[in-house]
C-alpha cells in the first residue's frame, strides 16, 4: 500500500510519545536529554512529512532550524550539567531541587 | 518498495527509541540513541528530503552524539542508573493519555476525511529543481533572516559553551608568562570546587 | 417668622452636643447652665409662635430628602396649631426640668451626660411633633425611644437583683423592657405607615388626609388599628404598659420629663394628629376609648396599694393616659389635647416634689417609712399639694376642666359604661393622690428610725417647680382661648346635653372625687398605716401588678430566650459556622496540597507538564467534537 501523510504522522506521534514518556520517568539528567532529543527528531519527522506531501518547503526549514536549535541546546546544556556534576557529584534530577516544596 | 522501508525503518526506530527510554544502562541508551538518528536520517531520504538527510547525519549523530559521548565521559557510566521512579501509575496514566489523544487527534482528519488542502507555494525557481537546490534558494531569499538569527544564535551558544567551562576566562594564558608554567604544572581535578 | 421654627427645633441639638463635648469629664456648672439657657430659647421661640402666627400655618421645607422612583418626601416642619400647643407644652416642662435637673444631679458623677441626653429627647421630641409627615414622625418616635433608653438606663452599672427582692430588677433591665415594648409596638405602626403608603402614595400629612376619603372602610380601619397599636406601645396602654412602672428606675427629672409629660404623650399626639383617619372610623374609636377606659380603672386599682413613691405617681399617669385616649376615641381631640397640656403640667411637678422627697430621704422610695416631712419641706408640701388637687380634678385647679369635659364626652356620646369607669376611676385617682400626700408629709416621723435628716431642696430647684405648679393651678381657665386656638385645625365637638344634666354630672364628679380625699384622709391621718383590702387575695393582685409581669416573663421573655440560644448554639453555631469554616478548612488544604506545584522538583514539574498537555489536547478534543 502507498504509504501516505497519515502513516508518518502517526510515526511520528508514537515517537513522540516514546520520548514523553522518557521525559517523565527518567531521573537522571543525561538520559533525560537523551528524551529530549528524541522529542525534536519525532517532529522534525513530522515537519519534513508534511513538507513532502504539500510540496512547500517550508517543513524542511523548518527541521533546519529545529536541528540547529538542538545542536546548540545540547551544548550550552552539556555545559550546564558539567558544572552541576562538577559541585554536586551526582545528576540525580532529584538533587536539583533546592526548594523544600 | 517504499513500503518495505518504510516499516523496516519504523519498526527500528521504535525499538531503538524505546531502549534508550527503557535500559538501566546509560551505554546502551546512548548507543541506542545514535542509532536512532541514523535511521531518522533514512526517512529523510525516503521523504526526498535529501540535505536534511544529510544535515541530520552530520550534525545530529555526527556532532550531537559525539558530545554526549565526551559528556558521558566525565559521569561514572560503568555502574548501572539507580533511578527511583515515583508513582509509576500517574507516570503510566498520563503516558498513555497522553499518546491516545494525539493519536486521535492527528488521525482525525484523514479518518473523517474532511481534509483541505491549501494550494502548495511552488514557484519556477523551484520547478524541476533538486533538493540542495531548492534548499538553498529558500533558505537565502524567503528565510534569510531567521538564518541569520540561527547563525547568531549558534555563535552565543558556543561562547557560552566554552565561559561554562573554561577556567581562569579573565587571564590570557599567551601573554601572562607565570600563568603559562602554573598551567602546564596543574593537575586536572574533575572534582575541584571553584 | 421662620427663625423661630429653627430656633425651636435646633436649640435642643445643639444644646445636647455643646453638653456631649463634656461628656466624660466630670462634673461642670456651666454644662448645666449653658443647655437649660438654650432650652429656655426654644421655648421662648414656641411662646413667640404661638403669638405671631395669627391665624396662618407655617410650612418649612428643609430639604428633599427622600426620592425614589415614585416617592418623593421633603424633611419639612408645619407649625399648625396642634403642633404649637405641644411645642409649648413640650418646652416649658423640658427647661423647668432641666433647671431643677441642676439640682437634683449636683452631687452626680455624670452629670454631663445627662444634660446631654436630656437636650437630645427634647430635640427628639421636638422632631416628632413638628414632622408635617409620617416618616418623619416615625423619626422623632424612634429618637425619643432611644434617649429614653439612654436616661432609664442612665446608672447603668446597678446590678440586676431578683424580681421578688426588687420589681424593677435592675436601671439597665428596665431600659431594655421599655426599647423592646416600644420596638414591639413600632411594628404595628410601620405596617400602618405602609399602609398609607401603598394607597395613597405620599407620606405627608396634607396629602394623606385630603384623600383620605378616597380609600375603603376596611382599609381605615387596618390603618386606624395598626397606628393606635403603635400608640399604645408609646403610651403604655394595656398590653404593653409594664415598662413605665419600670421607667422610674431613672433619675426622678427624666421621669418628670419623659414620663409624664412628652415620650408618653406620643400616642395621644399621633391619635390626634391623625384625626382624619380615626374620624372616618368611629367603631375603632370606640374600641380606643374602651381600651383607654379599661386601662385608667387598671392602672388606678394597682396606684391603691403600691408603696413606692414613684410608681404611684408613675400609675397615675398611665391612668391619666387612658383619660386622653377616651377623649381621643370618642372623637374629642380638643380635649384629649387640653387634658394633655393640663396633665403635663401637674404630673411633672408631682413628680419635681417626688425627686425633692428622694432626695430628703437619701433616695428611699417607701412611703411607708416617710412621715411628717411637712415640717421639713413645706414647699414642696405645698406644691405636691397642689400638684395632687389638679390631679383629682378640684374647681379651680387644671384638672377639674380636662377631666371633666372627658366625663361629659362620654357621657353624651350615650357611652354610659365608659362614663361610669372614668367616674370610679376619678374617685381612685384622688384616693391615690391623697394617700400619698398623707403618708409622705402628715402623721408622724418614720423616718427617724433610718436614722435621715431631710431637709427642703434649694431655692432654685423649689423656684423651677414653683411655674409648673402655677400653670397647674390656672392652666383651666385658658380653655376658651384654646378651644377657639385650636378648633381652627381640630373638629369641635358639640356637646348637646341639657344644662340640666351638665349641672349634675358636674356635681357628682366633684362629688365622688372629694369623697375620695376625705376618705383618705380620714383613713390615714392617725398614723394608720394599713391599706386597703389588707391581708386579702385582691391586695396581693394589686401589689404584684396582677402578676402580669411574672407572666409575661414566663410565657413570653423565657421560652423566647430558649429559642434564641437554640437558634445560636445548634443552627448559628454548628450549621453557618461550620460551614464558613469548611470552607475554609477546603481552601486552605486545596493550597495544602497544590505545594507540589513548587516543589523545585524537576521530575515533578515535568509530570505536571505532560498532565497540561494532556488536558490541553483533551480541550481541543472536546471542542473539536461540539
């Protein structure tokens, strides 16, 4: 069967989920980047779908500018979680919390 | 033919996903991650969207990966994530709610049928054009300004990048000769509160 | 001409304020100066409406004051002819009251504030009769309830002490009785008030009574019944007159002043005013003279046997009241207002002489332990003597004229059983009035073994009463200019009797009441200290008031009290209480629990994310269907 817009956007939004759920659960902040990233490819899947099926090419500038946004998220965060690393010895999600709620 | 490769290329990517949300092992996660990306890149190809394609390879398993690589060097990886997880129930419930109802909702149309679709914006520069090429036509005419806002953007992120981490940013190494053989005498302490 | 309606009006206020200033300081001379000289300018201001205003009304309008869709009602005054004949009556006993008032309350601790309350009942009262419409009648009515509150209660810090010890219970007690009496019948009176409103759109006193032939008999006679019920709560008619045997726990000038004189005389004042009303309706007429006839034989058989000194006096003039509602129902309203003036005039100063014996005899009340205090105070004697006389209705004291046109009244109007109650009441009355005067000033020195040094009042005091009981002695022979004065406004009522019968009815009403002097000075007068009916069922009737206080404390004040600390404890308490509080209680853990908002867990927040994504897309979902 032709696979058409419907196939990849339901692809996509199982991904999606995938990486929501491993937003949710994952406590260590490495693996939740990790999550975070799959988040960003299922919509660029989604984008570049859509950007097929309509012929405009608006969708695949759009996933452009959705990897260079992640590409310099994952670095300032990388930098970020060195730091913490570096005072508190773990990257517990739980150690962020400073707060006594 | 397509079809083939379109659920070859599914079914992987699932799988692979759901083993970096899933695994203890932060090796495998990452590997698995990699893994991903790559075949997030062949659907690229399968959607004609070659320099995606491309750009997705280079840049996100290329570049992105490679950095959680060196990153995972600096944690202790060897011993399994003890993660506690909290309230498995609400985190299943909102999961699955979660998923049921952007299925349906993205699924809507196409089902019902009541589907409009606008009139694509083609133009002759892109008639018969290959992807790299209309790429860089749109890119350069109609997006210009958010390219170079990206480009800004990029260049912010690696400044920040390196304050994050450097050390000692407020003395030139080059032209402070004592700073010069303090530095080549240090020890790297990963563990040195500044 | 004007001036002197605002000098009337306003002297009062301001003379209560200029005393409030001073209210918690002690005692000072020139309070008591200062507001008897603004009273002695509102009643030379009535004295020169009286005089000026020849033959016109004068109608002020201070200012709109009510105006609301369909109804619209001025603040404004009339000087009519009724209402300047009260002025009169209502100011000279107000400064006379607070010339001796000076006397009485010199050695007083708060004699400030009593010059201040008394100033603002007169400036009450002043309102109540110089309104030209309802509501603001029903102004000075509530004021002068509330001051004579303020004064019944004026030594509020006595004590309550039990019924059986003390009738009264307590100052405080006696002046929550008469509020919440005159409150009760303030009921009646509004319904009447609404009723004027609602069929005939305006409150005032011209509108109202030109149209007042416009509405049904029975809407009159609801109007008729609800304003007299509103009457008697002023007036103390049976079955609300308990509280003015109580009122005497004031100091004796408030008594003298409110209690004989002005707050009581409302009802007769309302009665009169609205004559229009009560023309239209003789049958309530009738029914207002036989309550007024019941309760001056009622209040008379209980002055009989009583040994406090004020009560007597303070039954009498419930007695005297029911005279002016006779007079009133039966269509007499001249004289229901003559008998008004003249009863101002000797009741007030009965009361004057009472304060100075009080004082003499170091506040004891109990005639029974006074005696031969003539040789003492022989002013006084005098004066009460007098005083007494007027009250019995002696040619050619005051009282002989007003009581005897009331008898005439009744008797011509065929109404034989009334005629025949105001007759025997006539003879208690001066039985009364006699014995109190015996035991008080004759027989001999009781007084000696509670070891008292009485002695007369000061000059001034005995100089303030001295016009009063002047008026009392002469007031009776103004009665042709004041039924020429005041007939212009109010019907003239033709007596048609034969001389004849005029002749005797004058003969036996002087008759039985000279009867009842001598028969109490024969009885009294060696040192005879037994009372009528002595040691018998009706004397323990009359001296308990016939228990009906102790009733209406049973049947009325406890099971009313019950239901009140029902209604707070089980339905204030656990049901609106409870229920504010769970709110609260609901609120208060709603944010309780909402903490893990902020919790700074980041885990926690991003659940919290996915849940507002997932209720976002249940929206577009929802509203997608719709």
């Amino acid at each position: 069967m032709t696979i058409g817009l419907t196939h990849y956007l339901v692809l996509a939004t199982i991904l999606f989920v995938i990486g929501l759920m491993g937003v949710i659960r994952r406590t260590n902040l490495l693996l939740l980047f990790f999550s975070t990233e799959i988040l960003l490819n299922a919509v660029n899947i989604a984008f570049a779908a859509i950007s097929k099926y309509y012929a405009d090419m608006t969708g695949q500038m759009f996933s452009f500018f959705i990897i260079a946004v992640a590409a310099s998220e994952v670095a300032v965060g990388l930098g970020l979680l060195v730091l913490w690393y570096k005072r508190n010895g773990t990257i517990d999600l739980n150690s962020l919390q400073e707060m006594k709620g | 033919m397509e079809a083939i490769a379109f659920y070859l290329f599914s079914i992987l990517t699932i799988v692979m996903f759901s083993i970096v949300v899933f695994s203890k092992n932060a090796l495998y996660s990452m590997s698995a991650l990699a893994a991903g990306m790559i075949l997030i890149s062949g659907f690229f190809f399968l959607l004609d969207a070659d320099f995606l394609g491309v750009v997705q390879i280079i840049v996100y398993t290329g570049a992105v990966m490679a950095l959680y690589a060196f990153g995972m060097m600096f944690f202790d990886t060897t011993k399994d994530v003890k993660e506690k997880f909290q309230s498995e129930t609400i985190t299943k419930v909102l999961w699955i709610s979660a998923g049921v109802l952007l299925l349906c909702i993205i699924t809507a149309p196409f089902v019902g049928g009541h589907l409009a679709l606008d009139t694509p914006l083609s133009s002759e520069i892109l008639d018969g054009a290959n992807n790299p090429q209309a790429v860089g036509v749109v890119l350069f005419t109609k997006y210009l300004a958010q390219f170079e806002l990206a480009a800004v953007m990029l260049l912010v992120a690696m400044v920040s990048g390196i304050i994050l981490v450097g050390k000692k940013m407020d003395k030139s190494i080059t032209l402070d000769e004592q700073l010069e053989r303090k530095v080549e005498t240090e020890e790297f302490d990963v563990k040195d509160n500044r | 001409m004007e001036k002197y309606l605002y000098i009337a009006l306003f002297a009062p206020i301001v003379s209560s304020l200029f005393a409030g200033l001073f209210a918690t300081s002690p005692k000072k001379q020139f309070v008591g100066v200062i507001t008897s000289g603004l009273l002695a300018l509102s009643w030379f201001s009535s004295i020169r409406l009286l005089f000026g205003l020849h033959e016109k009304v004068l109608h002020v309008k201070l200012f709109e004051w009510i105006s609301a869709g369909n109804f619209h009602l001025d603040f404004g005054f009339v000087a009519d002819q009724t209402s300047i004949i009260m002025m009169v009556t209502v100011t000279t006993v107000s400064t006379l009251v607070h010339v001796y008032s000076n006397y009485y309350m010199e050695h007083d601790k708060s004699f400030n504030r009593f010059f201040s309350y008394l100033s603002a009942f007169v400036f009450s009262m002043m309102i109540l009769i110089m309104s030209d419409n309802f509501l603001g009648l029903f102004i000075g009515w509530e004021g002068v309830g509330v001051c004579s509150w303020l004064l019944i209660g004026f030594w509020y810090h006595k004590a309550d002490q039990p019924r059986e010890v003390y009738p009264s219970i307590s100052p405080s007690w006696a002046a929550n009785e008469a509020f919440i009496m005159n409150r009760i019948a303030d009921l009646g009176m509004l319904i009447g008030i609404f009723l004027i409103y609602w069929n005939l759109g305006s409150l005032e006193y011209d509108k109202v009574f030109a149209n007042v032939d416009k509405l049904s008999h029975g809407t009159l006679v609801l109007i008729g019944i609800f304003l007299f019920i509103g009457a008697m709560g002023k007036s103390a008619q049976f079955p609300l007159h308990t509280w003015l045997a109580d009122a005497m726990e004031g100091p004796t000038p408030v008594s003298a002043l409110i209690h004989a004189a002005t707050m009581v005389t409302a009802g007769v004042y309302l009665v009169i005013r609205a004559f229009p009303i009560y023309e239209s309706i003789p049958e309530i007429g009738y029914l207002i003279a036989s309550v007024g006839a019941f309760v001056a034989v009622f209040a008379a058989s209980m002055a009989l046997v009583n040994n406090d000194l004020k009560k007597i006096i303070a039954y009498s003039t419930l007695s005297q009241l029911g005279y002016m509602f006779v007079a009133g129902g039966l269509g007499a309203y001249w004289i229901a207002l003559f008998h008004l003036m003249t009863h101002a005039f000797f009741k007030s100063v009965l009361f004057l002489g009472a304060g100075n014996v009080m004082h003499a005899m170091h506040d004891e009340l109990n005639i029974k332990k006074m005696g031969a205090l003539e040789h003492k105070m022989k002013w006084t004697m005098i004066i009460m003597t007098v005083a007494s006389l007027a009250l019995a209705g002696i040619w050619p004291f005051a009282g002989f004229f007003s009581k005897d046109k009331i008898l005439e009244t009744a008797f011509s109007s065929h109404h034989y059983f009334l005629w025949f109650l105001l007759w025997l009441g006539a003879g208690m009355t001066a039985f009364y009035s006699f014995r109190l005067v015996m035991l008080v000033f004759k027989g001999e020195p009781r007084y000696k073994k509670l070891g008292v040094h009485p002695h007369e009042a000061k000059n001034y005091a005995i100089y303030a009463m001295a016009p009063l009981a002047l008026l009392a002695l002469v007031s009776g022979f103004f009665e042709h200019g004041f039924v020429h004065y005041v007939t212009k406004m109010l019907p003239e009522l033709e007596a048609d009797i034969g001389s004849g019968t005029f002749i005797f009815l004058l003969v036996v009403t002087l008759g039985i009441a000279l009867s009842g002097i001598v028969f109490a000075v024969k009885k009294y007068s060696n040192n005879n200290l037994k009372d009528l009916f002595e040691g018998t069922f009706i004397h323990k009737l009359l001296i308990n008031q016939y228990y009906i206080p102790v009733l209406y404390e049973k049947y009325i004040t406890d099971p009313y009290a019950k239901l009140s600390n029902f209604a707070w404890e089980k339905v204030d308490m656990k049901i609106v209480d409870a229920t504010v509080d769970l709110i609260a209680t609901i609120i208060y853990g709603a944010g309780d629990k909402s903490k893990v908002i902020q919790s700074g867990n980041l885990s926690k927040n991003l659940k919290l994310m996915v849940f507002g994504l997932v209720v976002l897309l249940v929206a577009v979902v929802i509203s997608q269907l719709g």
